[in-house]
C-alpha cells in the first residue's frame, strides 16, 4: 500500500497548507499549471505565502487569482512581466508584493539542488550582471560562477498527466516543464492529473516521477464523474 | 596594400528583418542544435532548409520543436518558450526544465539566436531590462541563453529607434552577460565582436568607411 494520499476533492488536497509557507507552483505559462488545487488553496485561505514559479499569473484566474486574494507576501519568478499579468504588475508597484528575480535556468537547478540534497551550487548563469550583486562569486578553471543556494518548497502543487496507485506520474509534451524537479524539492507534493490508473499501468521504463516525491494526488476525472 | 574579404554589398536596400533571419539561417552549420529566442530570432525557423538537419531547443522542455500548430494541431499541453502553441517534428524528445537549462549550461547547444537592446564592442550583452525606475524586471531564460550555447548570435536593428547606436563600447543598459555574443546580425552589417573588438564580415546598403562615421567603435575589415 502506497503511503501516497488519494484524494477527489480538492480541498482535502490542499488542506494541509499553512500560512507562511514557501509554495512551488508548476507551470510554464498554462502547460502544466496546476489551476484546480490553485483554486483550492484560495479557499482554502492560508496567508503569507512565498511562490515560487516561472511566471507571476495571467488574467484573474489561477496564480493572479490568489495574489489578487491578498494571500502572498513575495514572489520568487523568472518573468513576472507578461502582457496579461496585470494583477501582478499593480500588487507590485504598489509594493504590496515582494519580488526575487532569478533567471530561469538558476530557478530550476535551484530546486533541483534542493531536492537533490546539495547544500549550494556555483553557476555561470547571471555574472557581471545585476542578479549576481552581494553574491559570493569565484573563478574555477578560468571560469567566473555565482554562488547560487537551494530553494526547497514547504509544498508543491504541480500538474500530471497520468499517476498509479503507487504516486508515479507522467506528464505530457511540454507540460512536464518545472514538475518534476518542483516534486522532489517540497516537503509535500500535490498534484492534480487527469486521470489515475491502477498499479501497473503505466511502464516503468516511462515512470518520469516516481511515487516517492508524491505525497498528495488529486484524481480530476473523480471529481468529474462526480460532478455529473 | 592590404586584403580584405568583408563584402560591401551598396548597391541596395538594408536588409528586411526576413532577410536578416535569411541570413543567420544560411550561417547556422547543418546539423546544428539551436534554440531560438522569442521575438525576432523565431524568424530564422522559417529560413532554414528541411534537409539542413538542424534541431531546434525550446527550454521549456523540448528537443526537435516544429512549426507553429494550427487548427486542430493546437494542444495546450505543447507550446514553445514564447507559449505559443507547436508541433513535434519526428524524433523529438521531452525533457523537465532543470535537464533543459542544464544541456544549455553544459555548452551542449551549438547555436543561439537572441534579440538585444545594446551589444558591446567585446560581447557583453543586455537584452532582459531597460533599467528604467518602473520597469518591472522580467529576465526568463536570456541570462542563461546568454552564457550556455557555444555560439551567441545576436539579431537586431543596428540603431535604436531614437537614432542611437545599438552596438557601442561599452553597454548602458544592465547587462544579460558578459562577453557571451559571437556575432551581431544587423540590417546594415554582420559584425564579429569579442576580445579583440569589431571586424565587419559583410555591409548591406553602405560600406565600412560610412558605417564607421556612424559608430563609437572602432571597425577592423575582415582579413583576406
């Protein structure tokens, strides 16, 4: 028996969220993002939230949705600034908002690190450049790297395409973007996907996740059926 | 008297921003793995032959990106770093974001192509902030573009809009990388910038001597 949580309701995903959390939100534009347990976290009502994600929310819905709701205190992105990310753009220039840019490369292998267990990292990605000020910087083999430290997540919410009953996931195309790095560098990890399969269906050759990074499922064809 | 092989091509018209992406496709080695900036650069895709066997990198995840989709192709689940939807090509290959950054950090890409605001006589680039005091800072993938592939092709205007040269001696706006661009596509010259300056490889609508009179940075003529 897996220890992975089933779960055809979203709130339940989410209810373990606390205020003050650091929460890595997947995505890459709408490929991947993981609306429904967004949308579940603005119900759910935690405050104070520190997001992490490669944007800062398109529109009224999803990710603008919760910064809209007052819920979060910063924001750690790569491009927060998007023709549509007004939400964001009026929080922050009010300076309700708390911004860290960190390009987007940085981000992920800044993840990757903390779910890899590697205490910081030098990378070339940024030197010279105004995202590298106060940060320890050193020459290797010729090459000038950044010090760059680990952002471990309290929570992940992602999305997938398919998980068994063990927690693997797959994803599909480039909807796989941030997932599976976010899933292995969060206390917990939810995710949302599109349907669940038994034990056994999905190849392990293929298996992109596997279930020890999965801590939450949220089944959407559950909640579907019984919608209707 | 000494040789050179830059060509002044002054009997027409600066290059169209097509013909710039023409060019850079005709330089791009067949065979090559390139990734595409968004904007200008995703031009280039549109001048490269089928046969040439080069595979285009999007770093949201994907090796081997095709064209934009249409109609019935468009799947939300496929799109490429300017979120616009694509197609595969046969043998394209997925991959998560940490693996895509990483195989352009690690030098594995061959070739990118990226817009800019100014590029410096020795290769610094700024293309992510204007540094504006209400400019929300917005950097994506550029910084890591900007150091990862072998080959940094820079594609632009040669001035800005106000009339300012974007090719200069050292960058104003807040840089992208240092010393990170190889080439300058522009529509009035192909410039190679590095450590030793500027050589002028090519010139469309003007030669080297006027171009000169037009620049703050000293231009060398390509070596016979």
């Amino acid at each position: 028996m897996s220890r992975t949580a089933f779960h055809d309701d979203a709130d339940a995903a989410v209810a373990g969220v606390r205020d003050g959390d650091t929460v890595l939100v997947g995505g890459f534009g709408m490929a991947g993002m993981p609306v429904t347990l967004i949308d579940a976290l603005i119900r759910h009502g935690a405050a104070d939230l520190t997001v992490v994600s490669n944007n800062a929310g398109n529109g009224d819905t999803g990710l603008a949705a919760l910064l809209k709701a007052g819920r979060v205190r910063k924001v750690v992105c790569s491009f927060p600034r998007q023709s549509d990310s007004y939400v964001f753009d009026e929080l922050y220039r009010s300076g309700a908002l708390e911004l860290e840019v960190v390009p987007q490369g940085n981000l992920a292998e800044r993840m990757r690190a903390a779910g890899a267990g590697i205490g910081a990292f030098f990378s070339p990605t940024g030197v010279g450049t105004p995202l590298a000020e106060g940060k320890e910087t050193r020459t290797i083999d010729g090459r000038d790297y950044v010090l760059e430290l680990p952002i471990k997540g309290d929570v992940a919410l992602i999305a997938a395409h398919r998980a068994d009953r063990t927690g693997n996931l797959v994803y599909r195309k480039t909807a796989r973007n941030f997932g599976p790095v976010m899933a292995t560098a969060a206390a917990s990890t939810i995710v949302e996907v599109r349907a669940v399969v038994e034990t056994g269906a999905l190849d392990p050759e293929n298996v992109v996740t596997p279930g020890i990074y999965v801590d939450h499922v949220l089944d959407l064809a559950a909640i579907r059926e019984a919608v209707a | 008297m000494t040789t050179t092989s830059t060509i002044e091509h002054t009997d027409r018209e600066p290059l169209s921003k097509h013909e710039i992406a023409a060019i850079i496709a005709r330089d791009i080695p067949s065979g090559s793995y390139v990734n595409l900036g968004i904007g200008q650069p995703t031009l280039v895709a549109d001048h490269l032959d089928a046969d040439s066997g080069v595979v285009l990198h999007t770093e949201n995840g994907m090796l081997g990106m095709g064209r934009a989709a249409e109609g019935d192709e468009i799947d939300p689940d496929l799109t490429n770093a300017g979120k616009v939807p694509v197609v595969e090509t046969p043998g394209c290959s997925y991959f998560h974001h940490a693996d895509s950054f990483a195989m352009m950090r690690g030098g594995h890409l061959d070739v990118c192509v990226l817009g800019a605001f100014q590029v410096s006589e020795h290769g610094d680039l700024a293309n992510w902030h204007t540094g504006a005091p209400d400019a929300i800072p917005a950097v994506g993938g550029a910084m890591d573009l900007a150091i990862g592939a072998k080959d940094v092709l820079v594609m632009m205007t040669l001035f800005a809009k106000d009339g300012s040269s974007k090719l200069v001696p050292s960058c104003t706006y807040p840089l992208t990388g240092v010393g990170c661009v190889s080439r300058v596509y522009t529509d009035l010259a192909l410039f190679e910038v590095g450590p030793d300056g500027v050589t002028v490889l090519e010139t469309w609508s003007l030669t080297v001597d006027e171009l000169a009179e037009r620049l703050d940075v000293p231009l060398r003529r390509a070596k016979g």
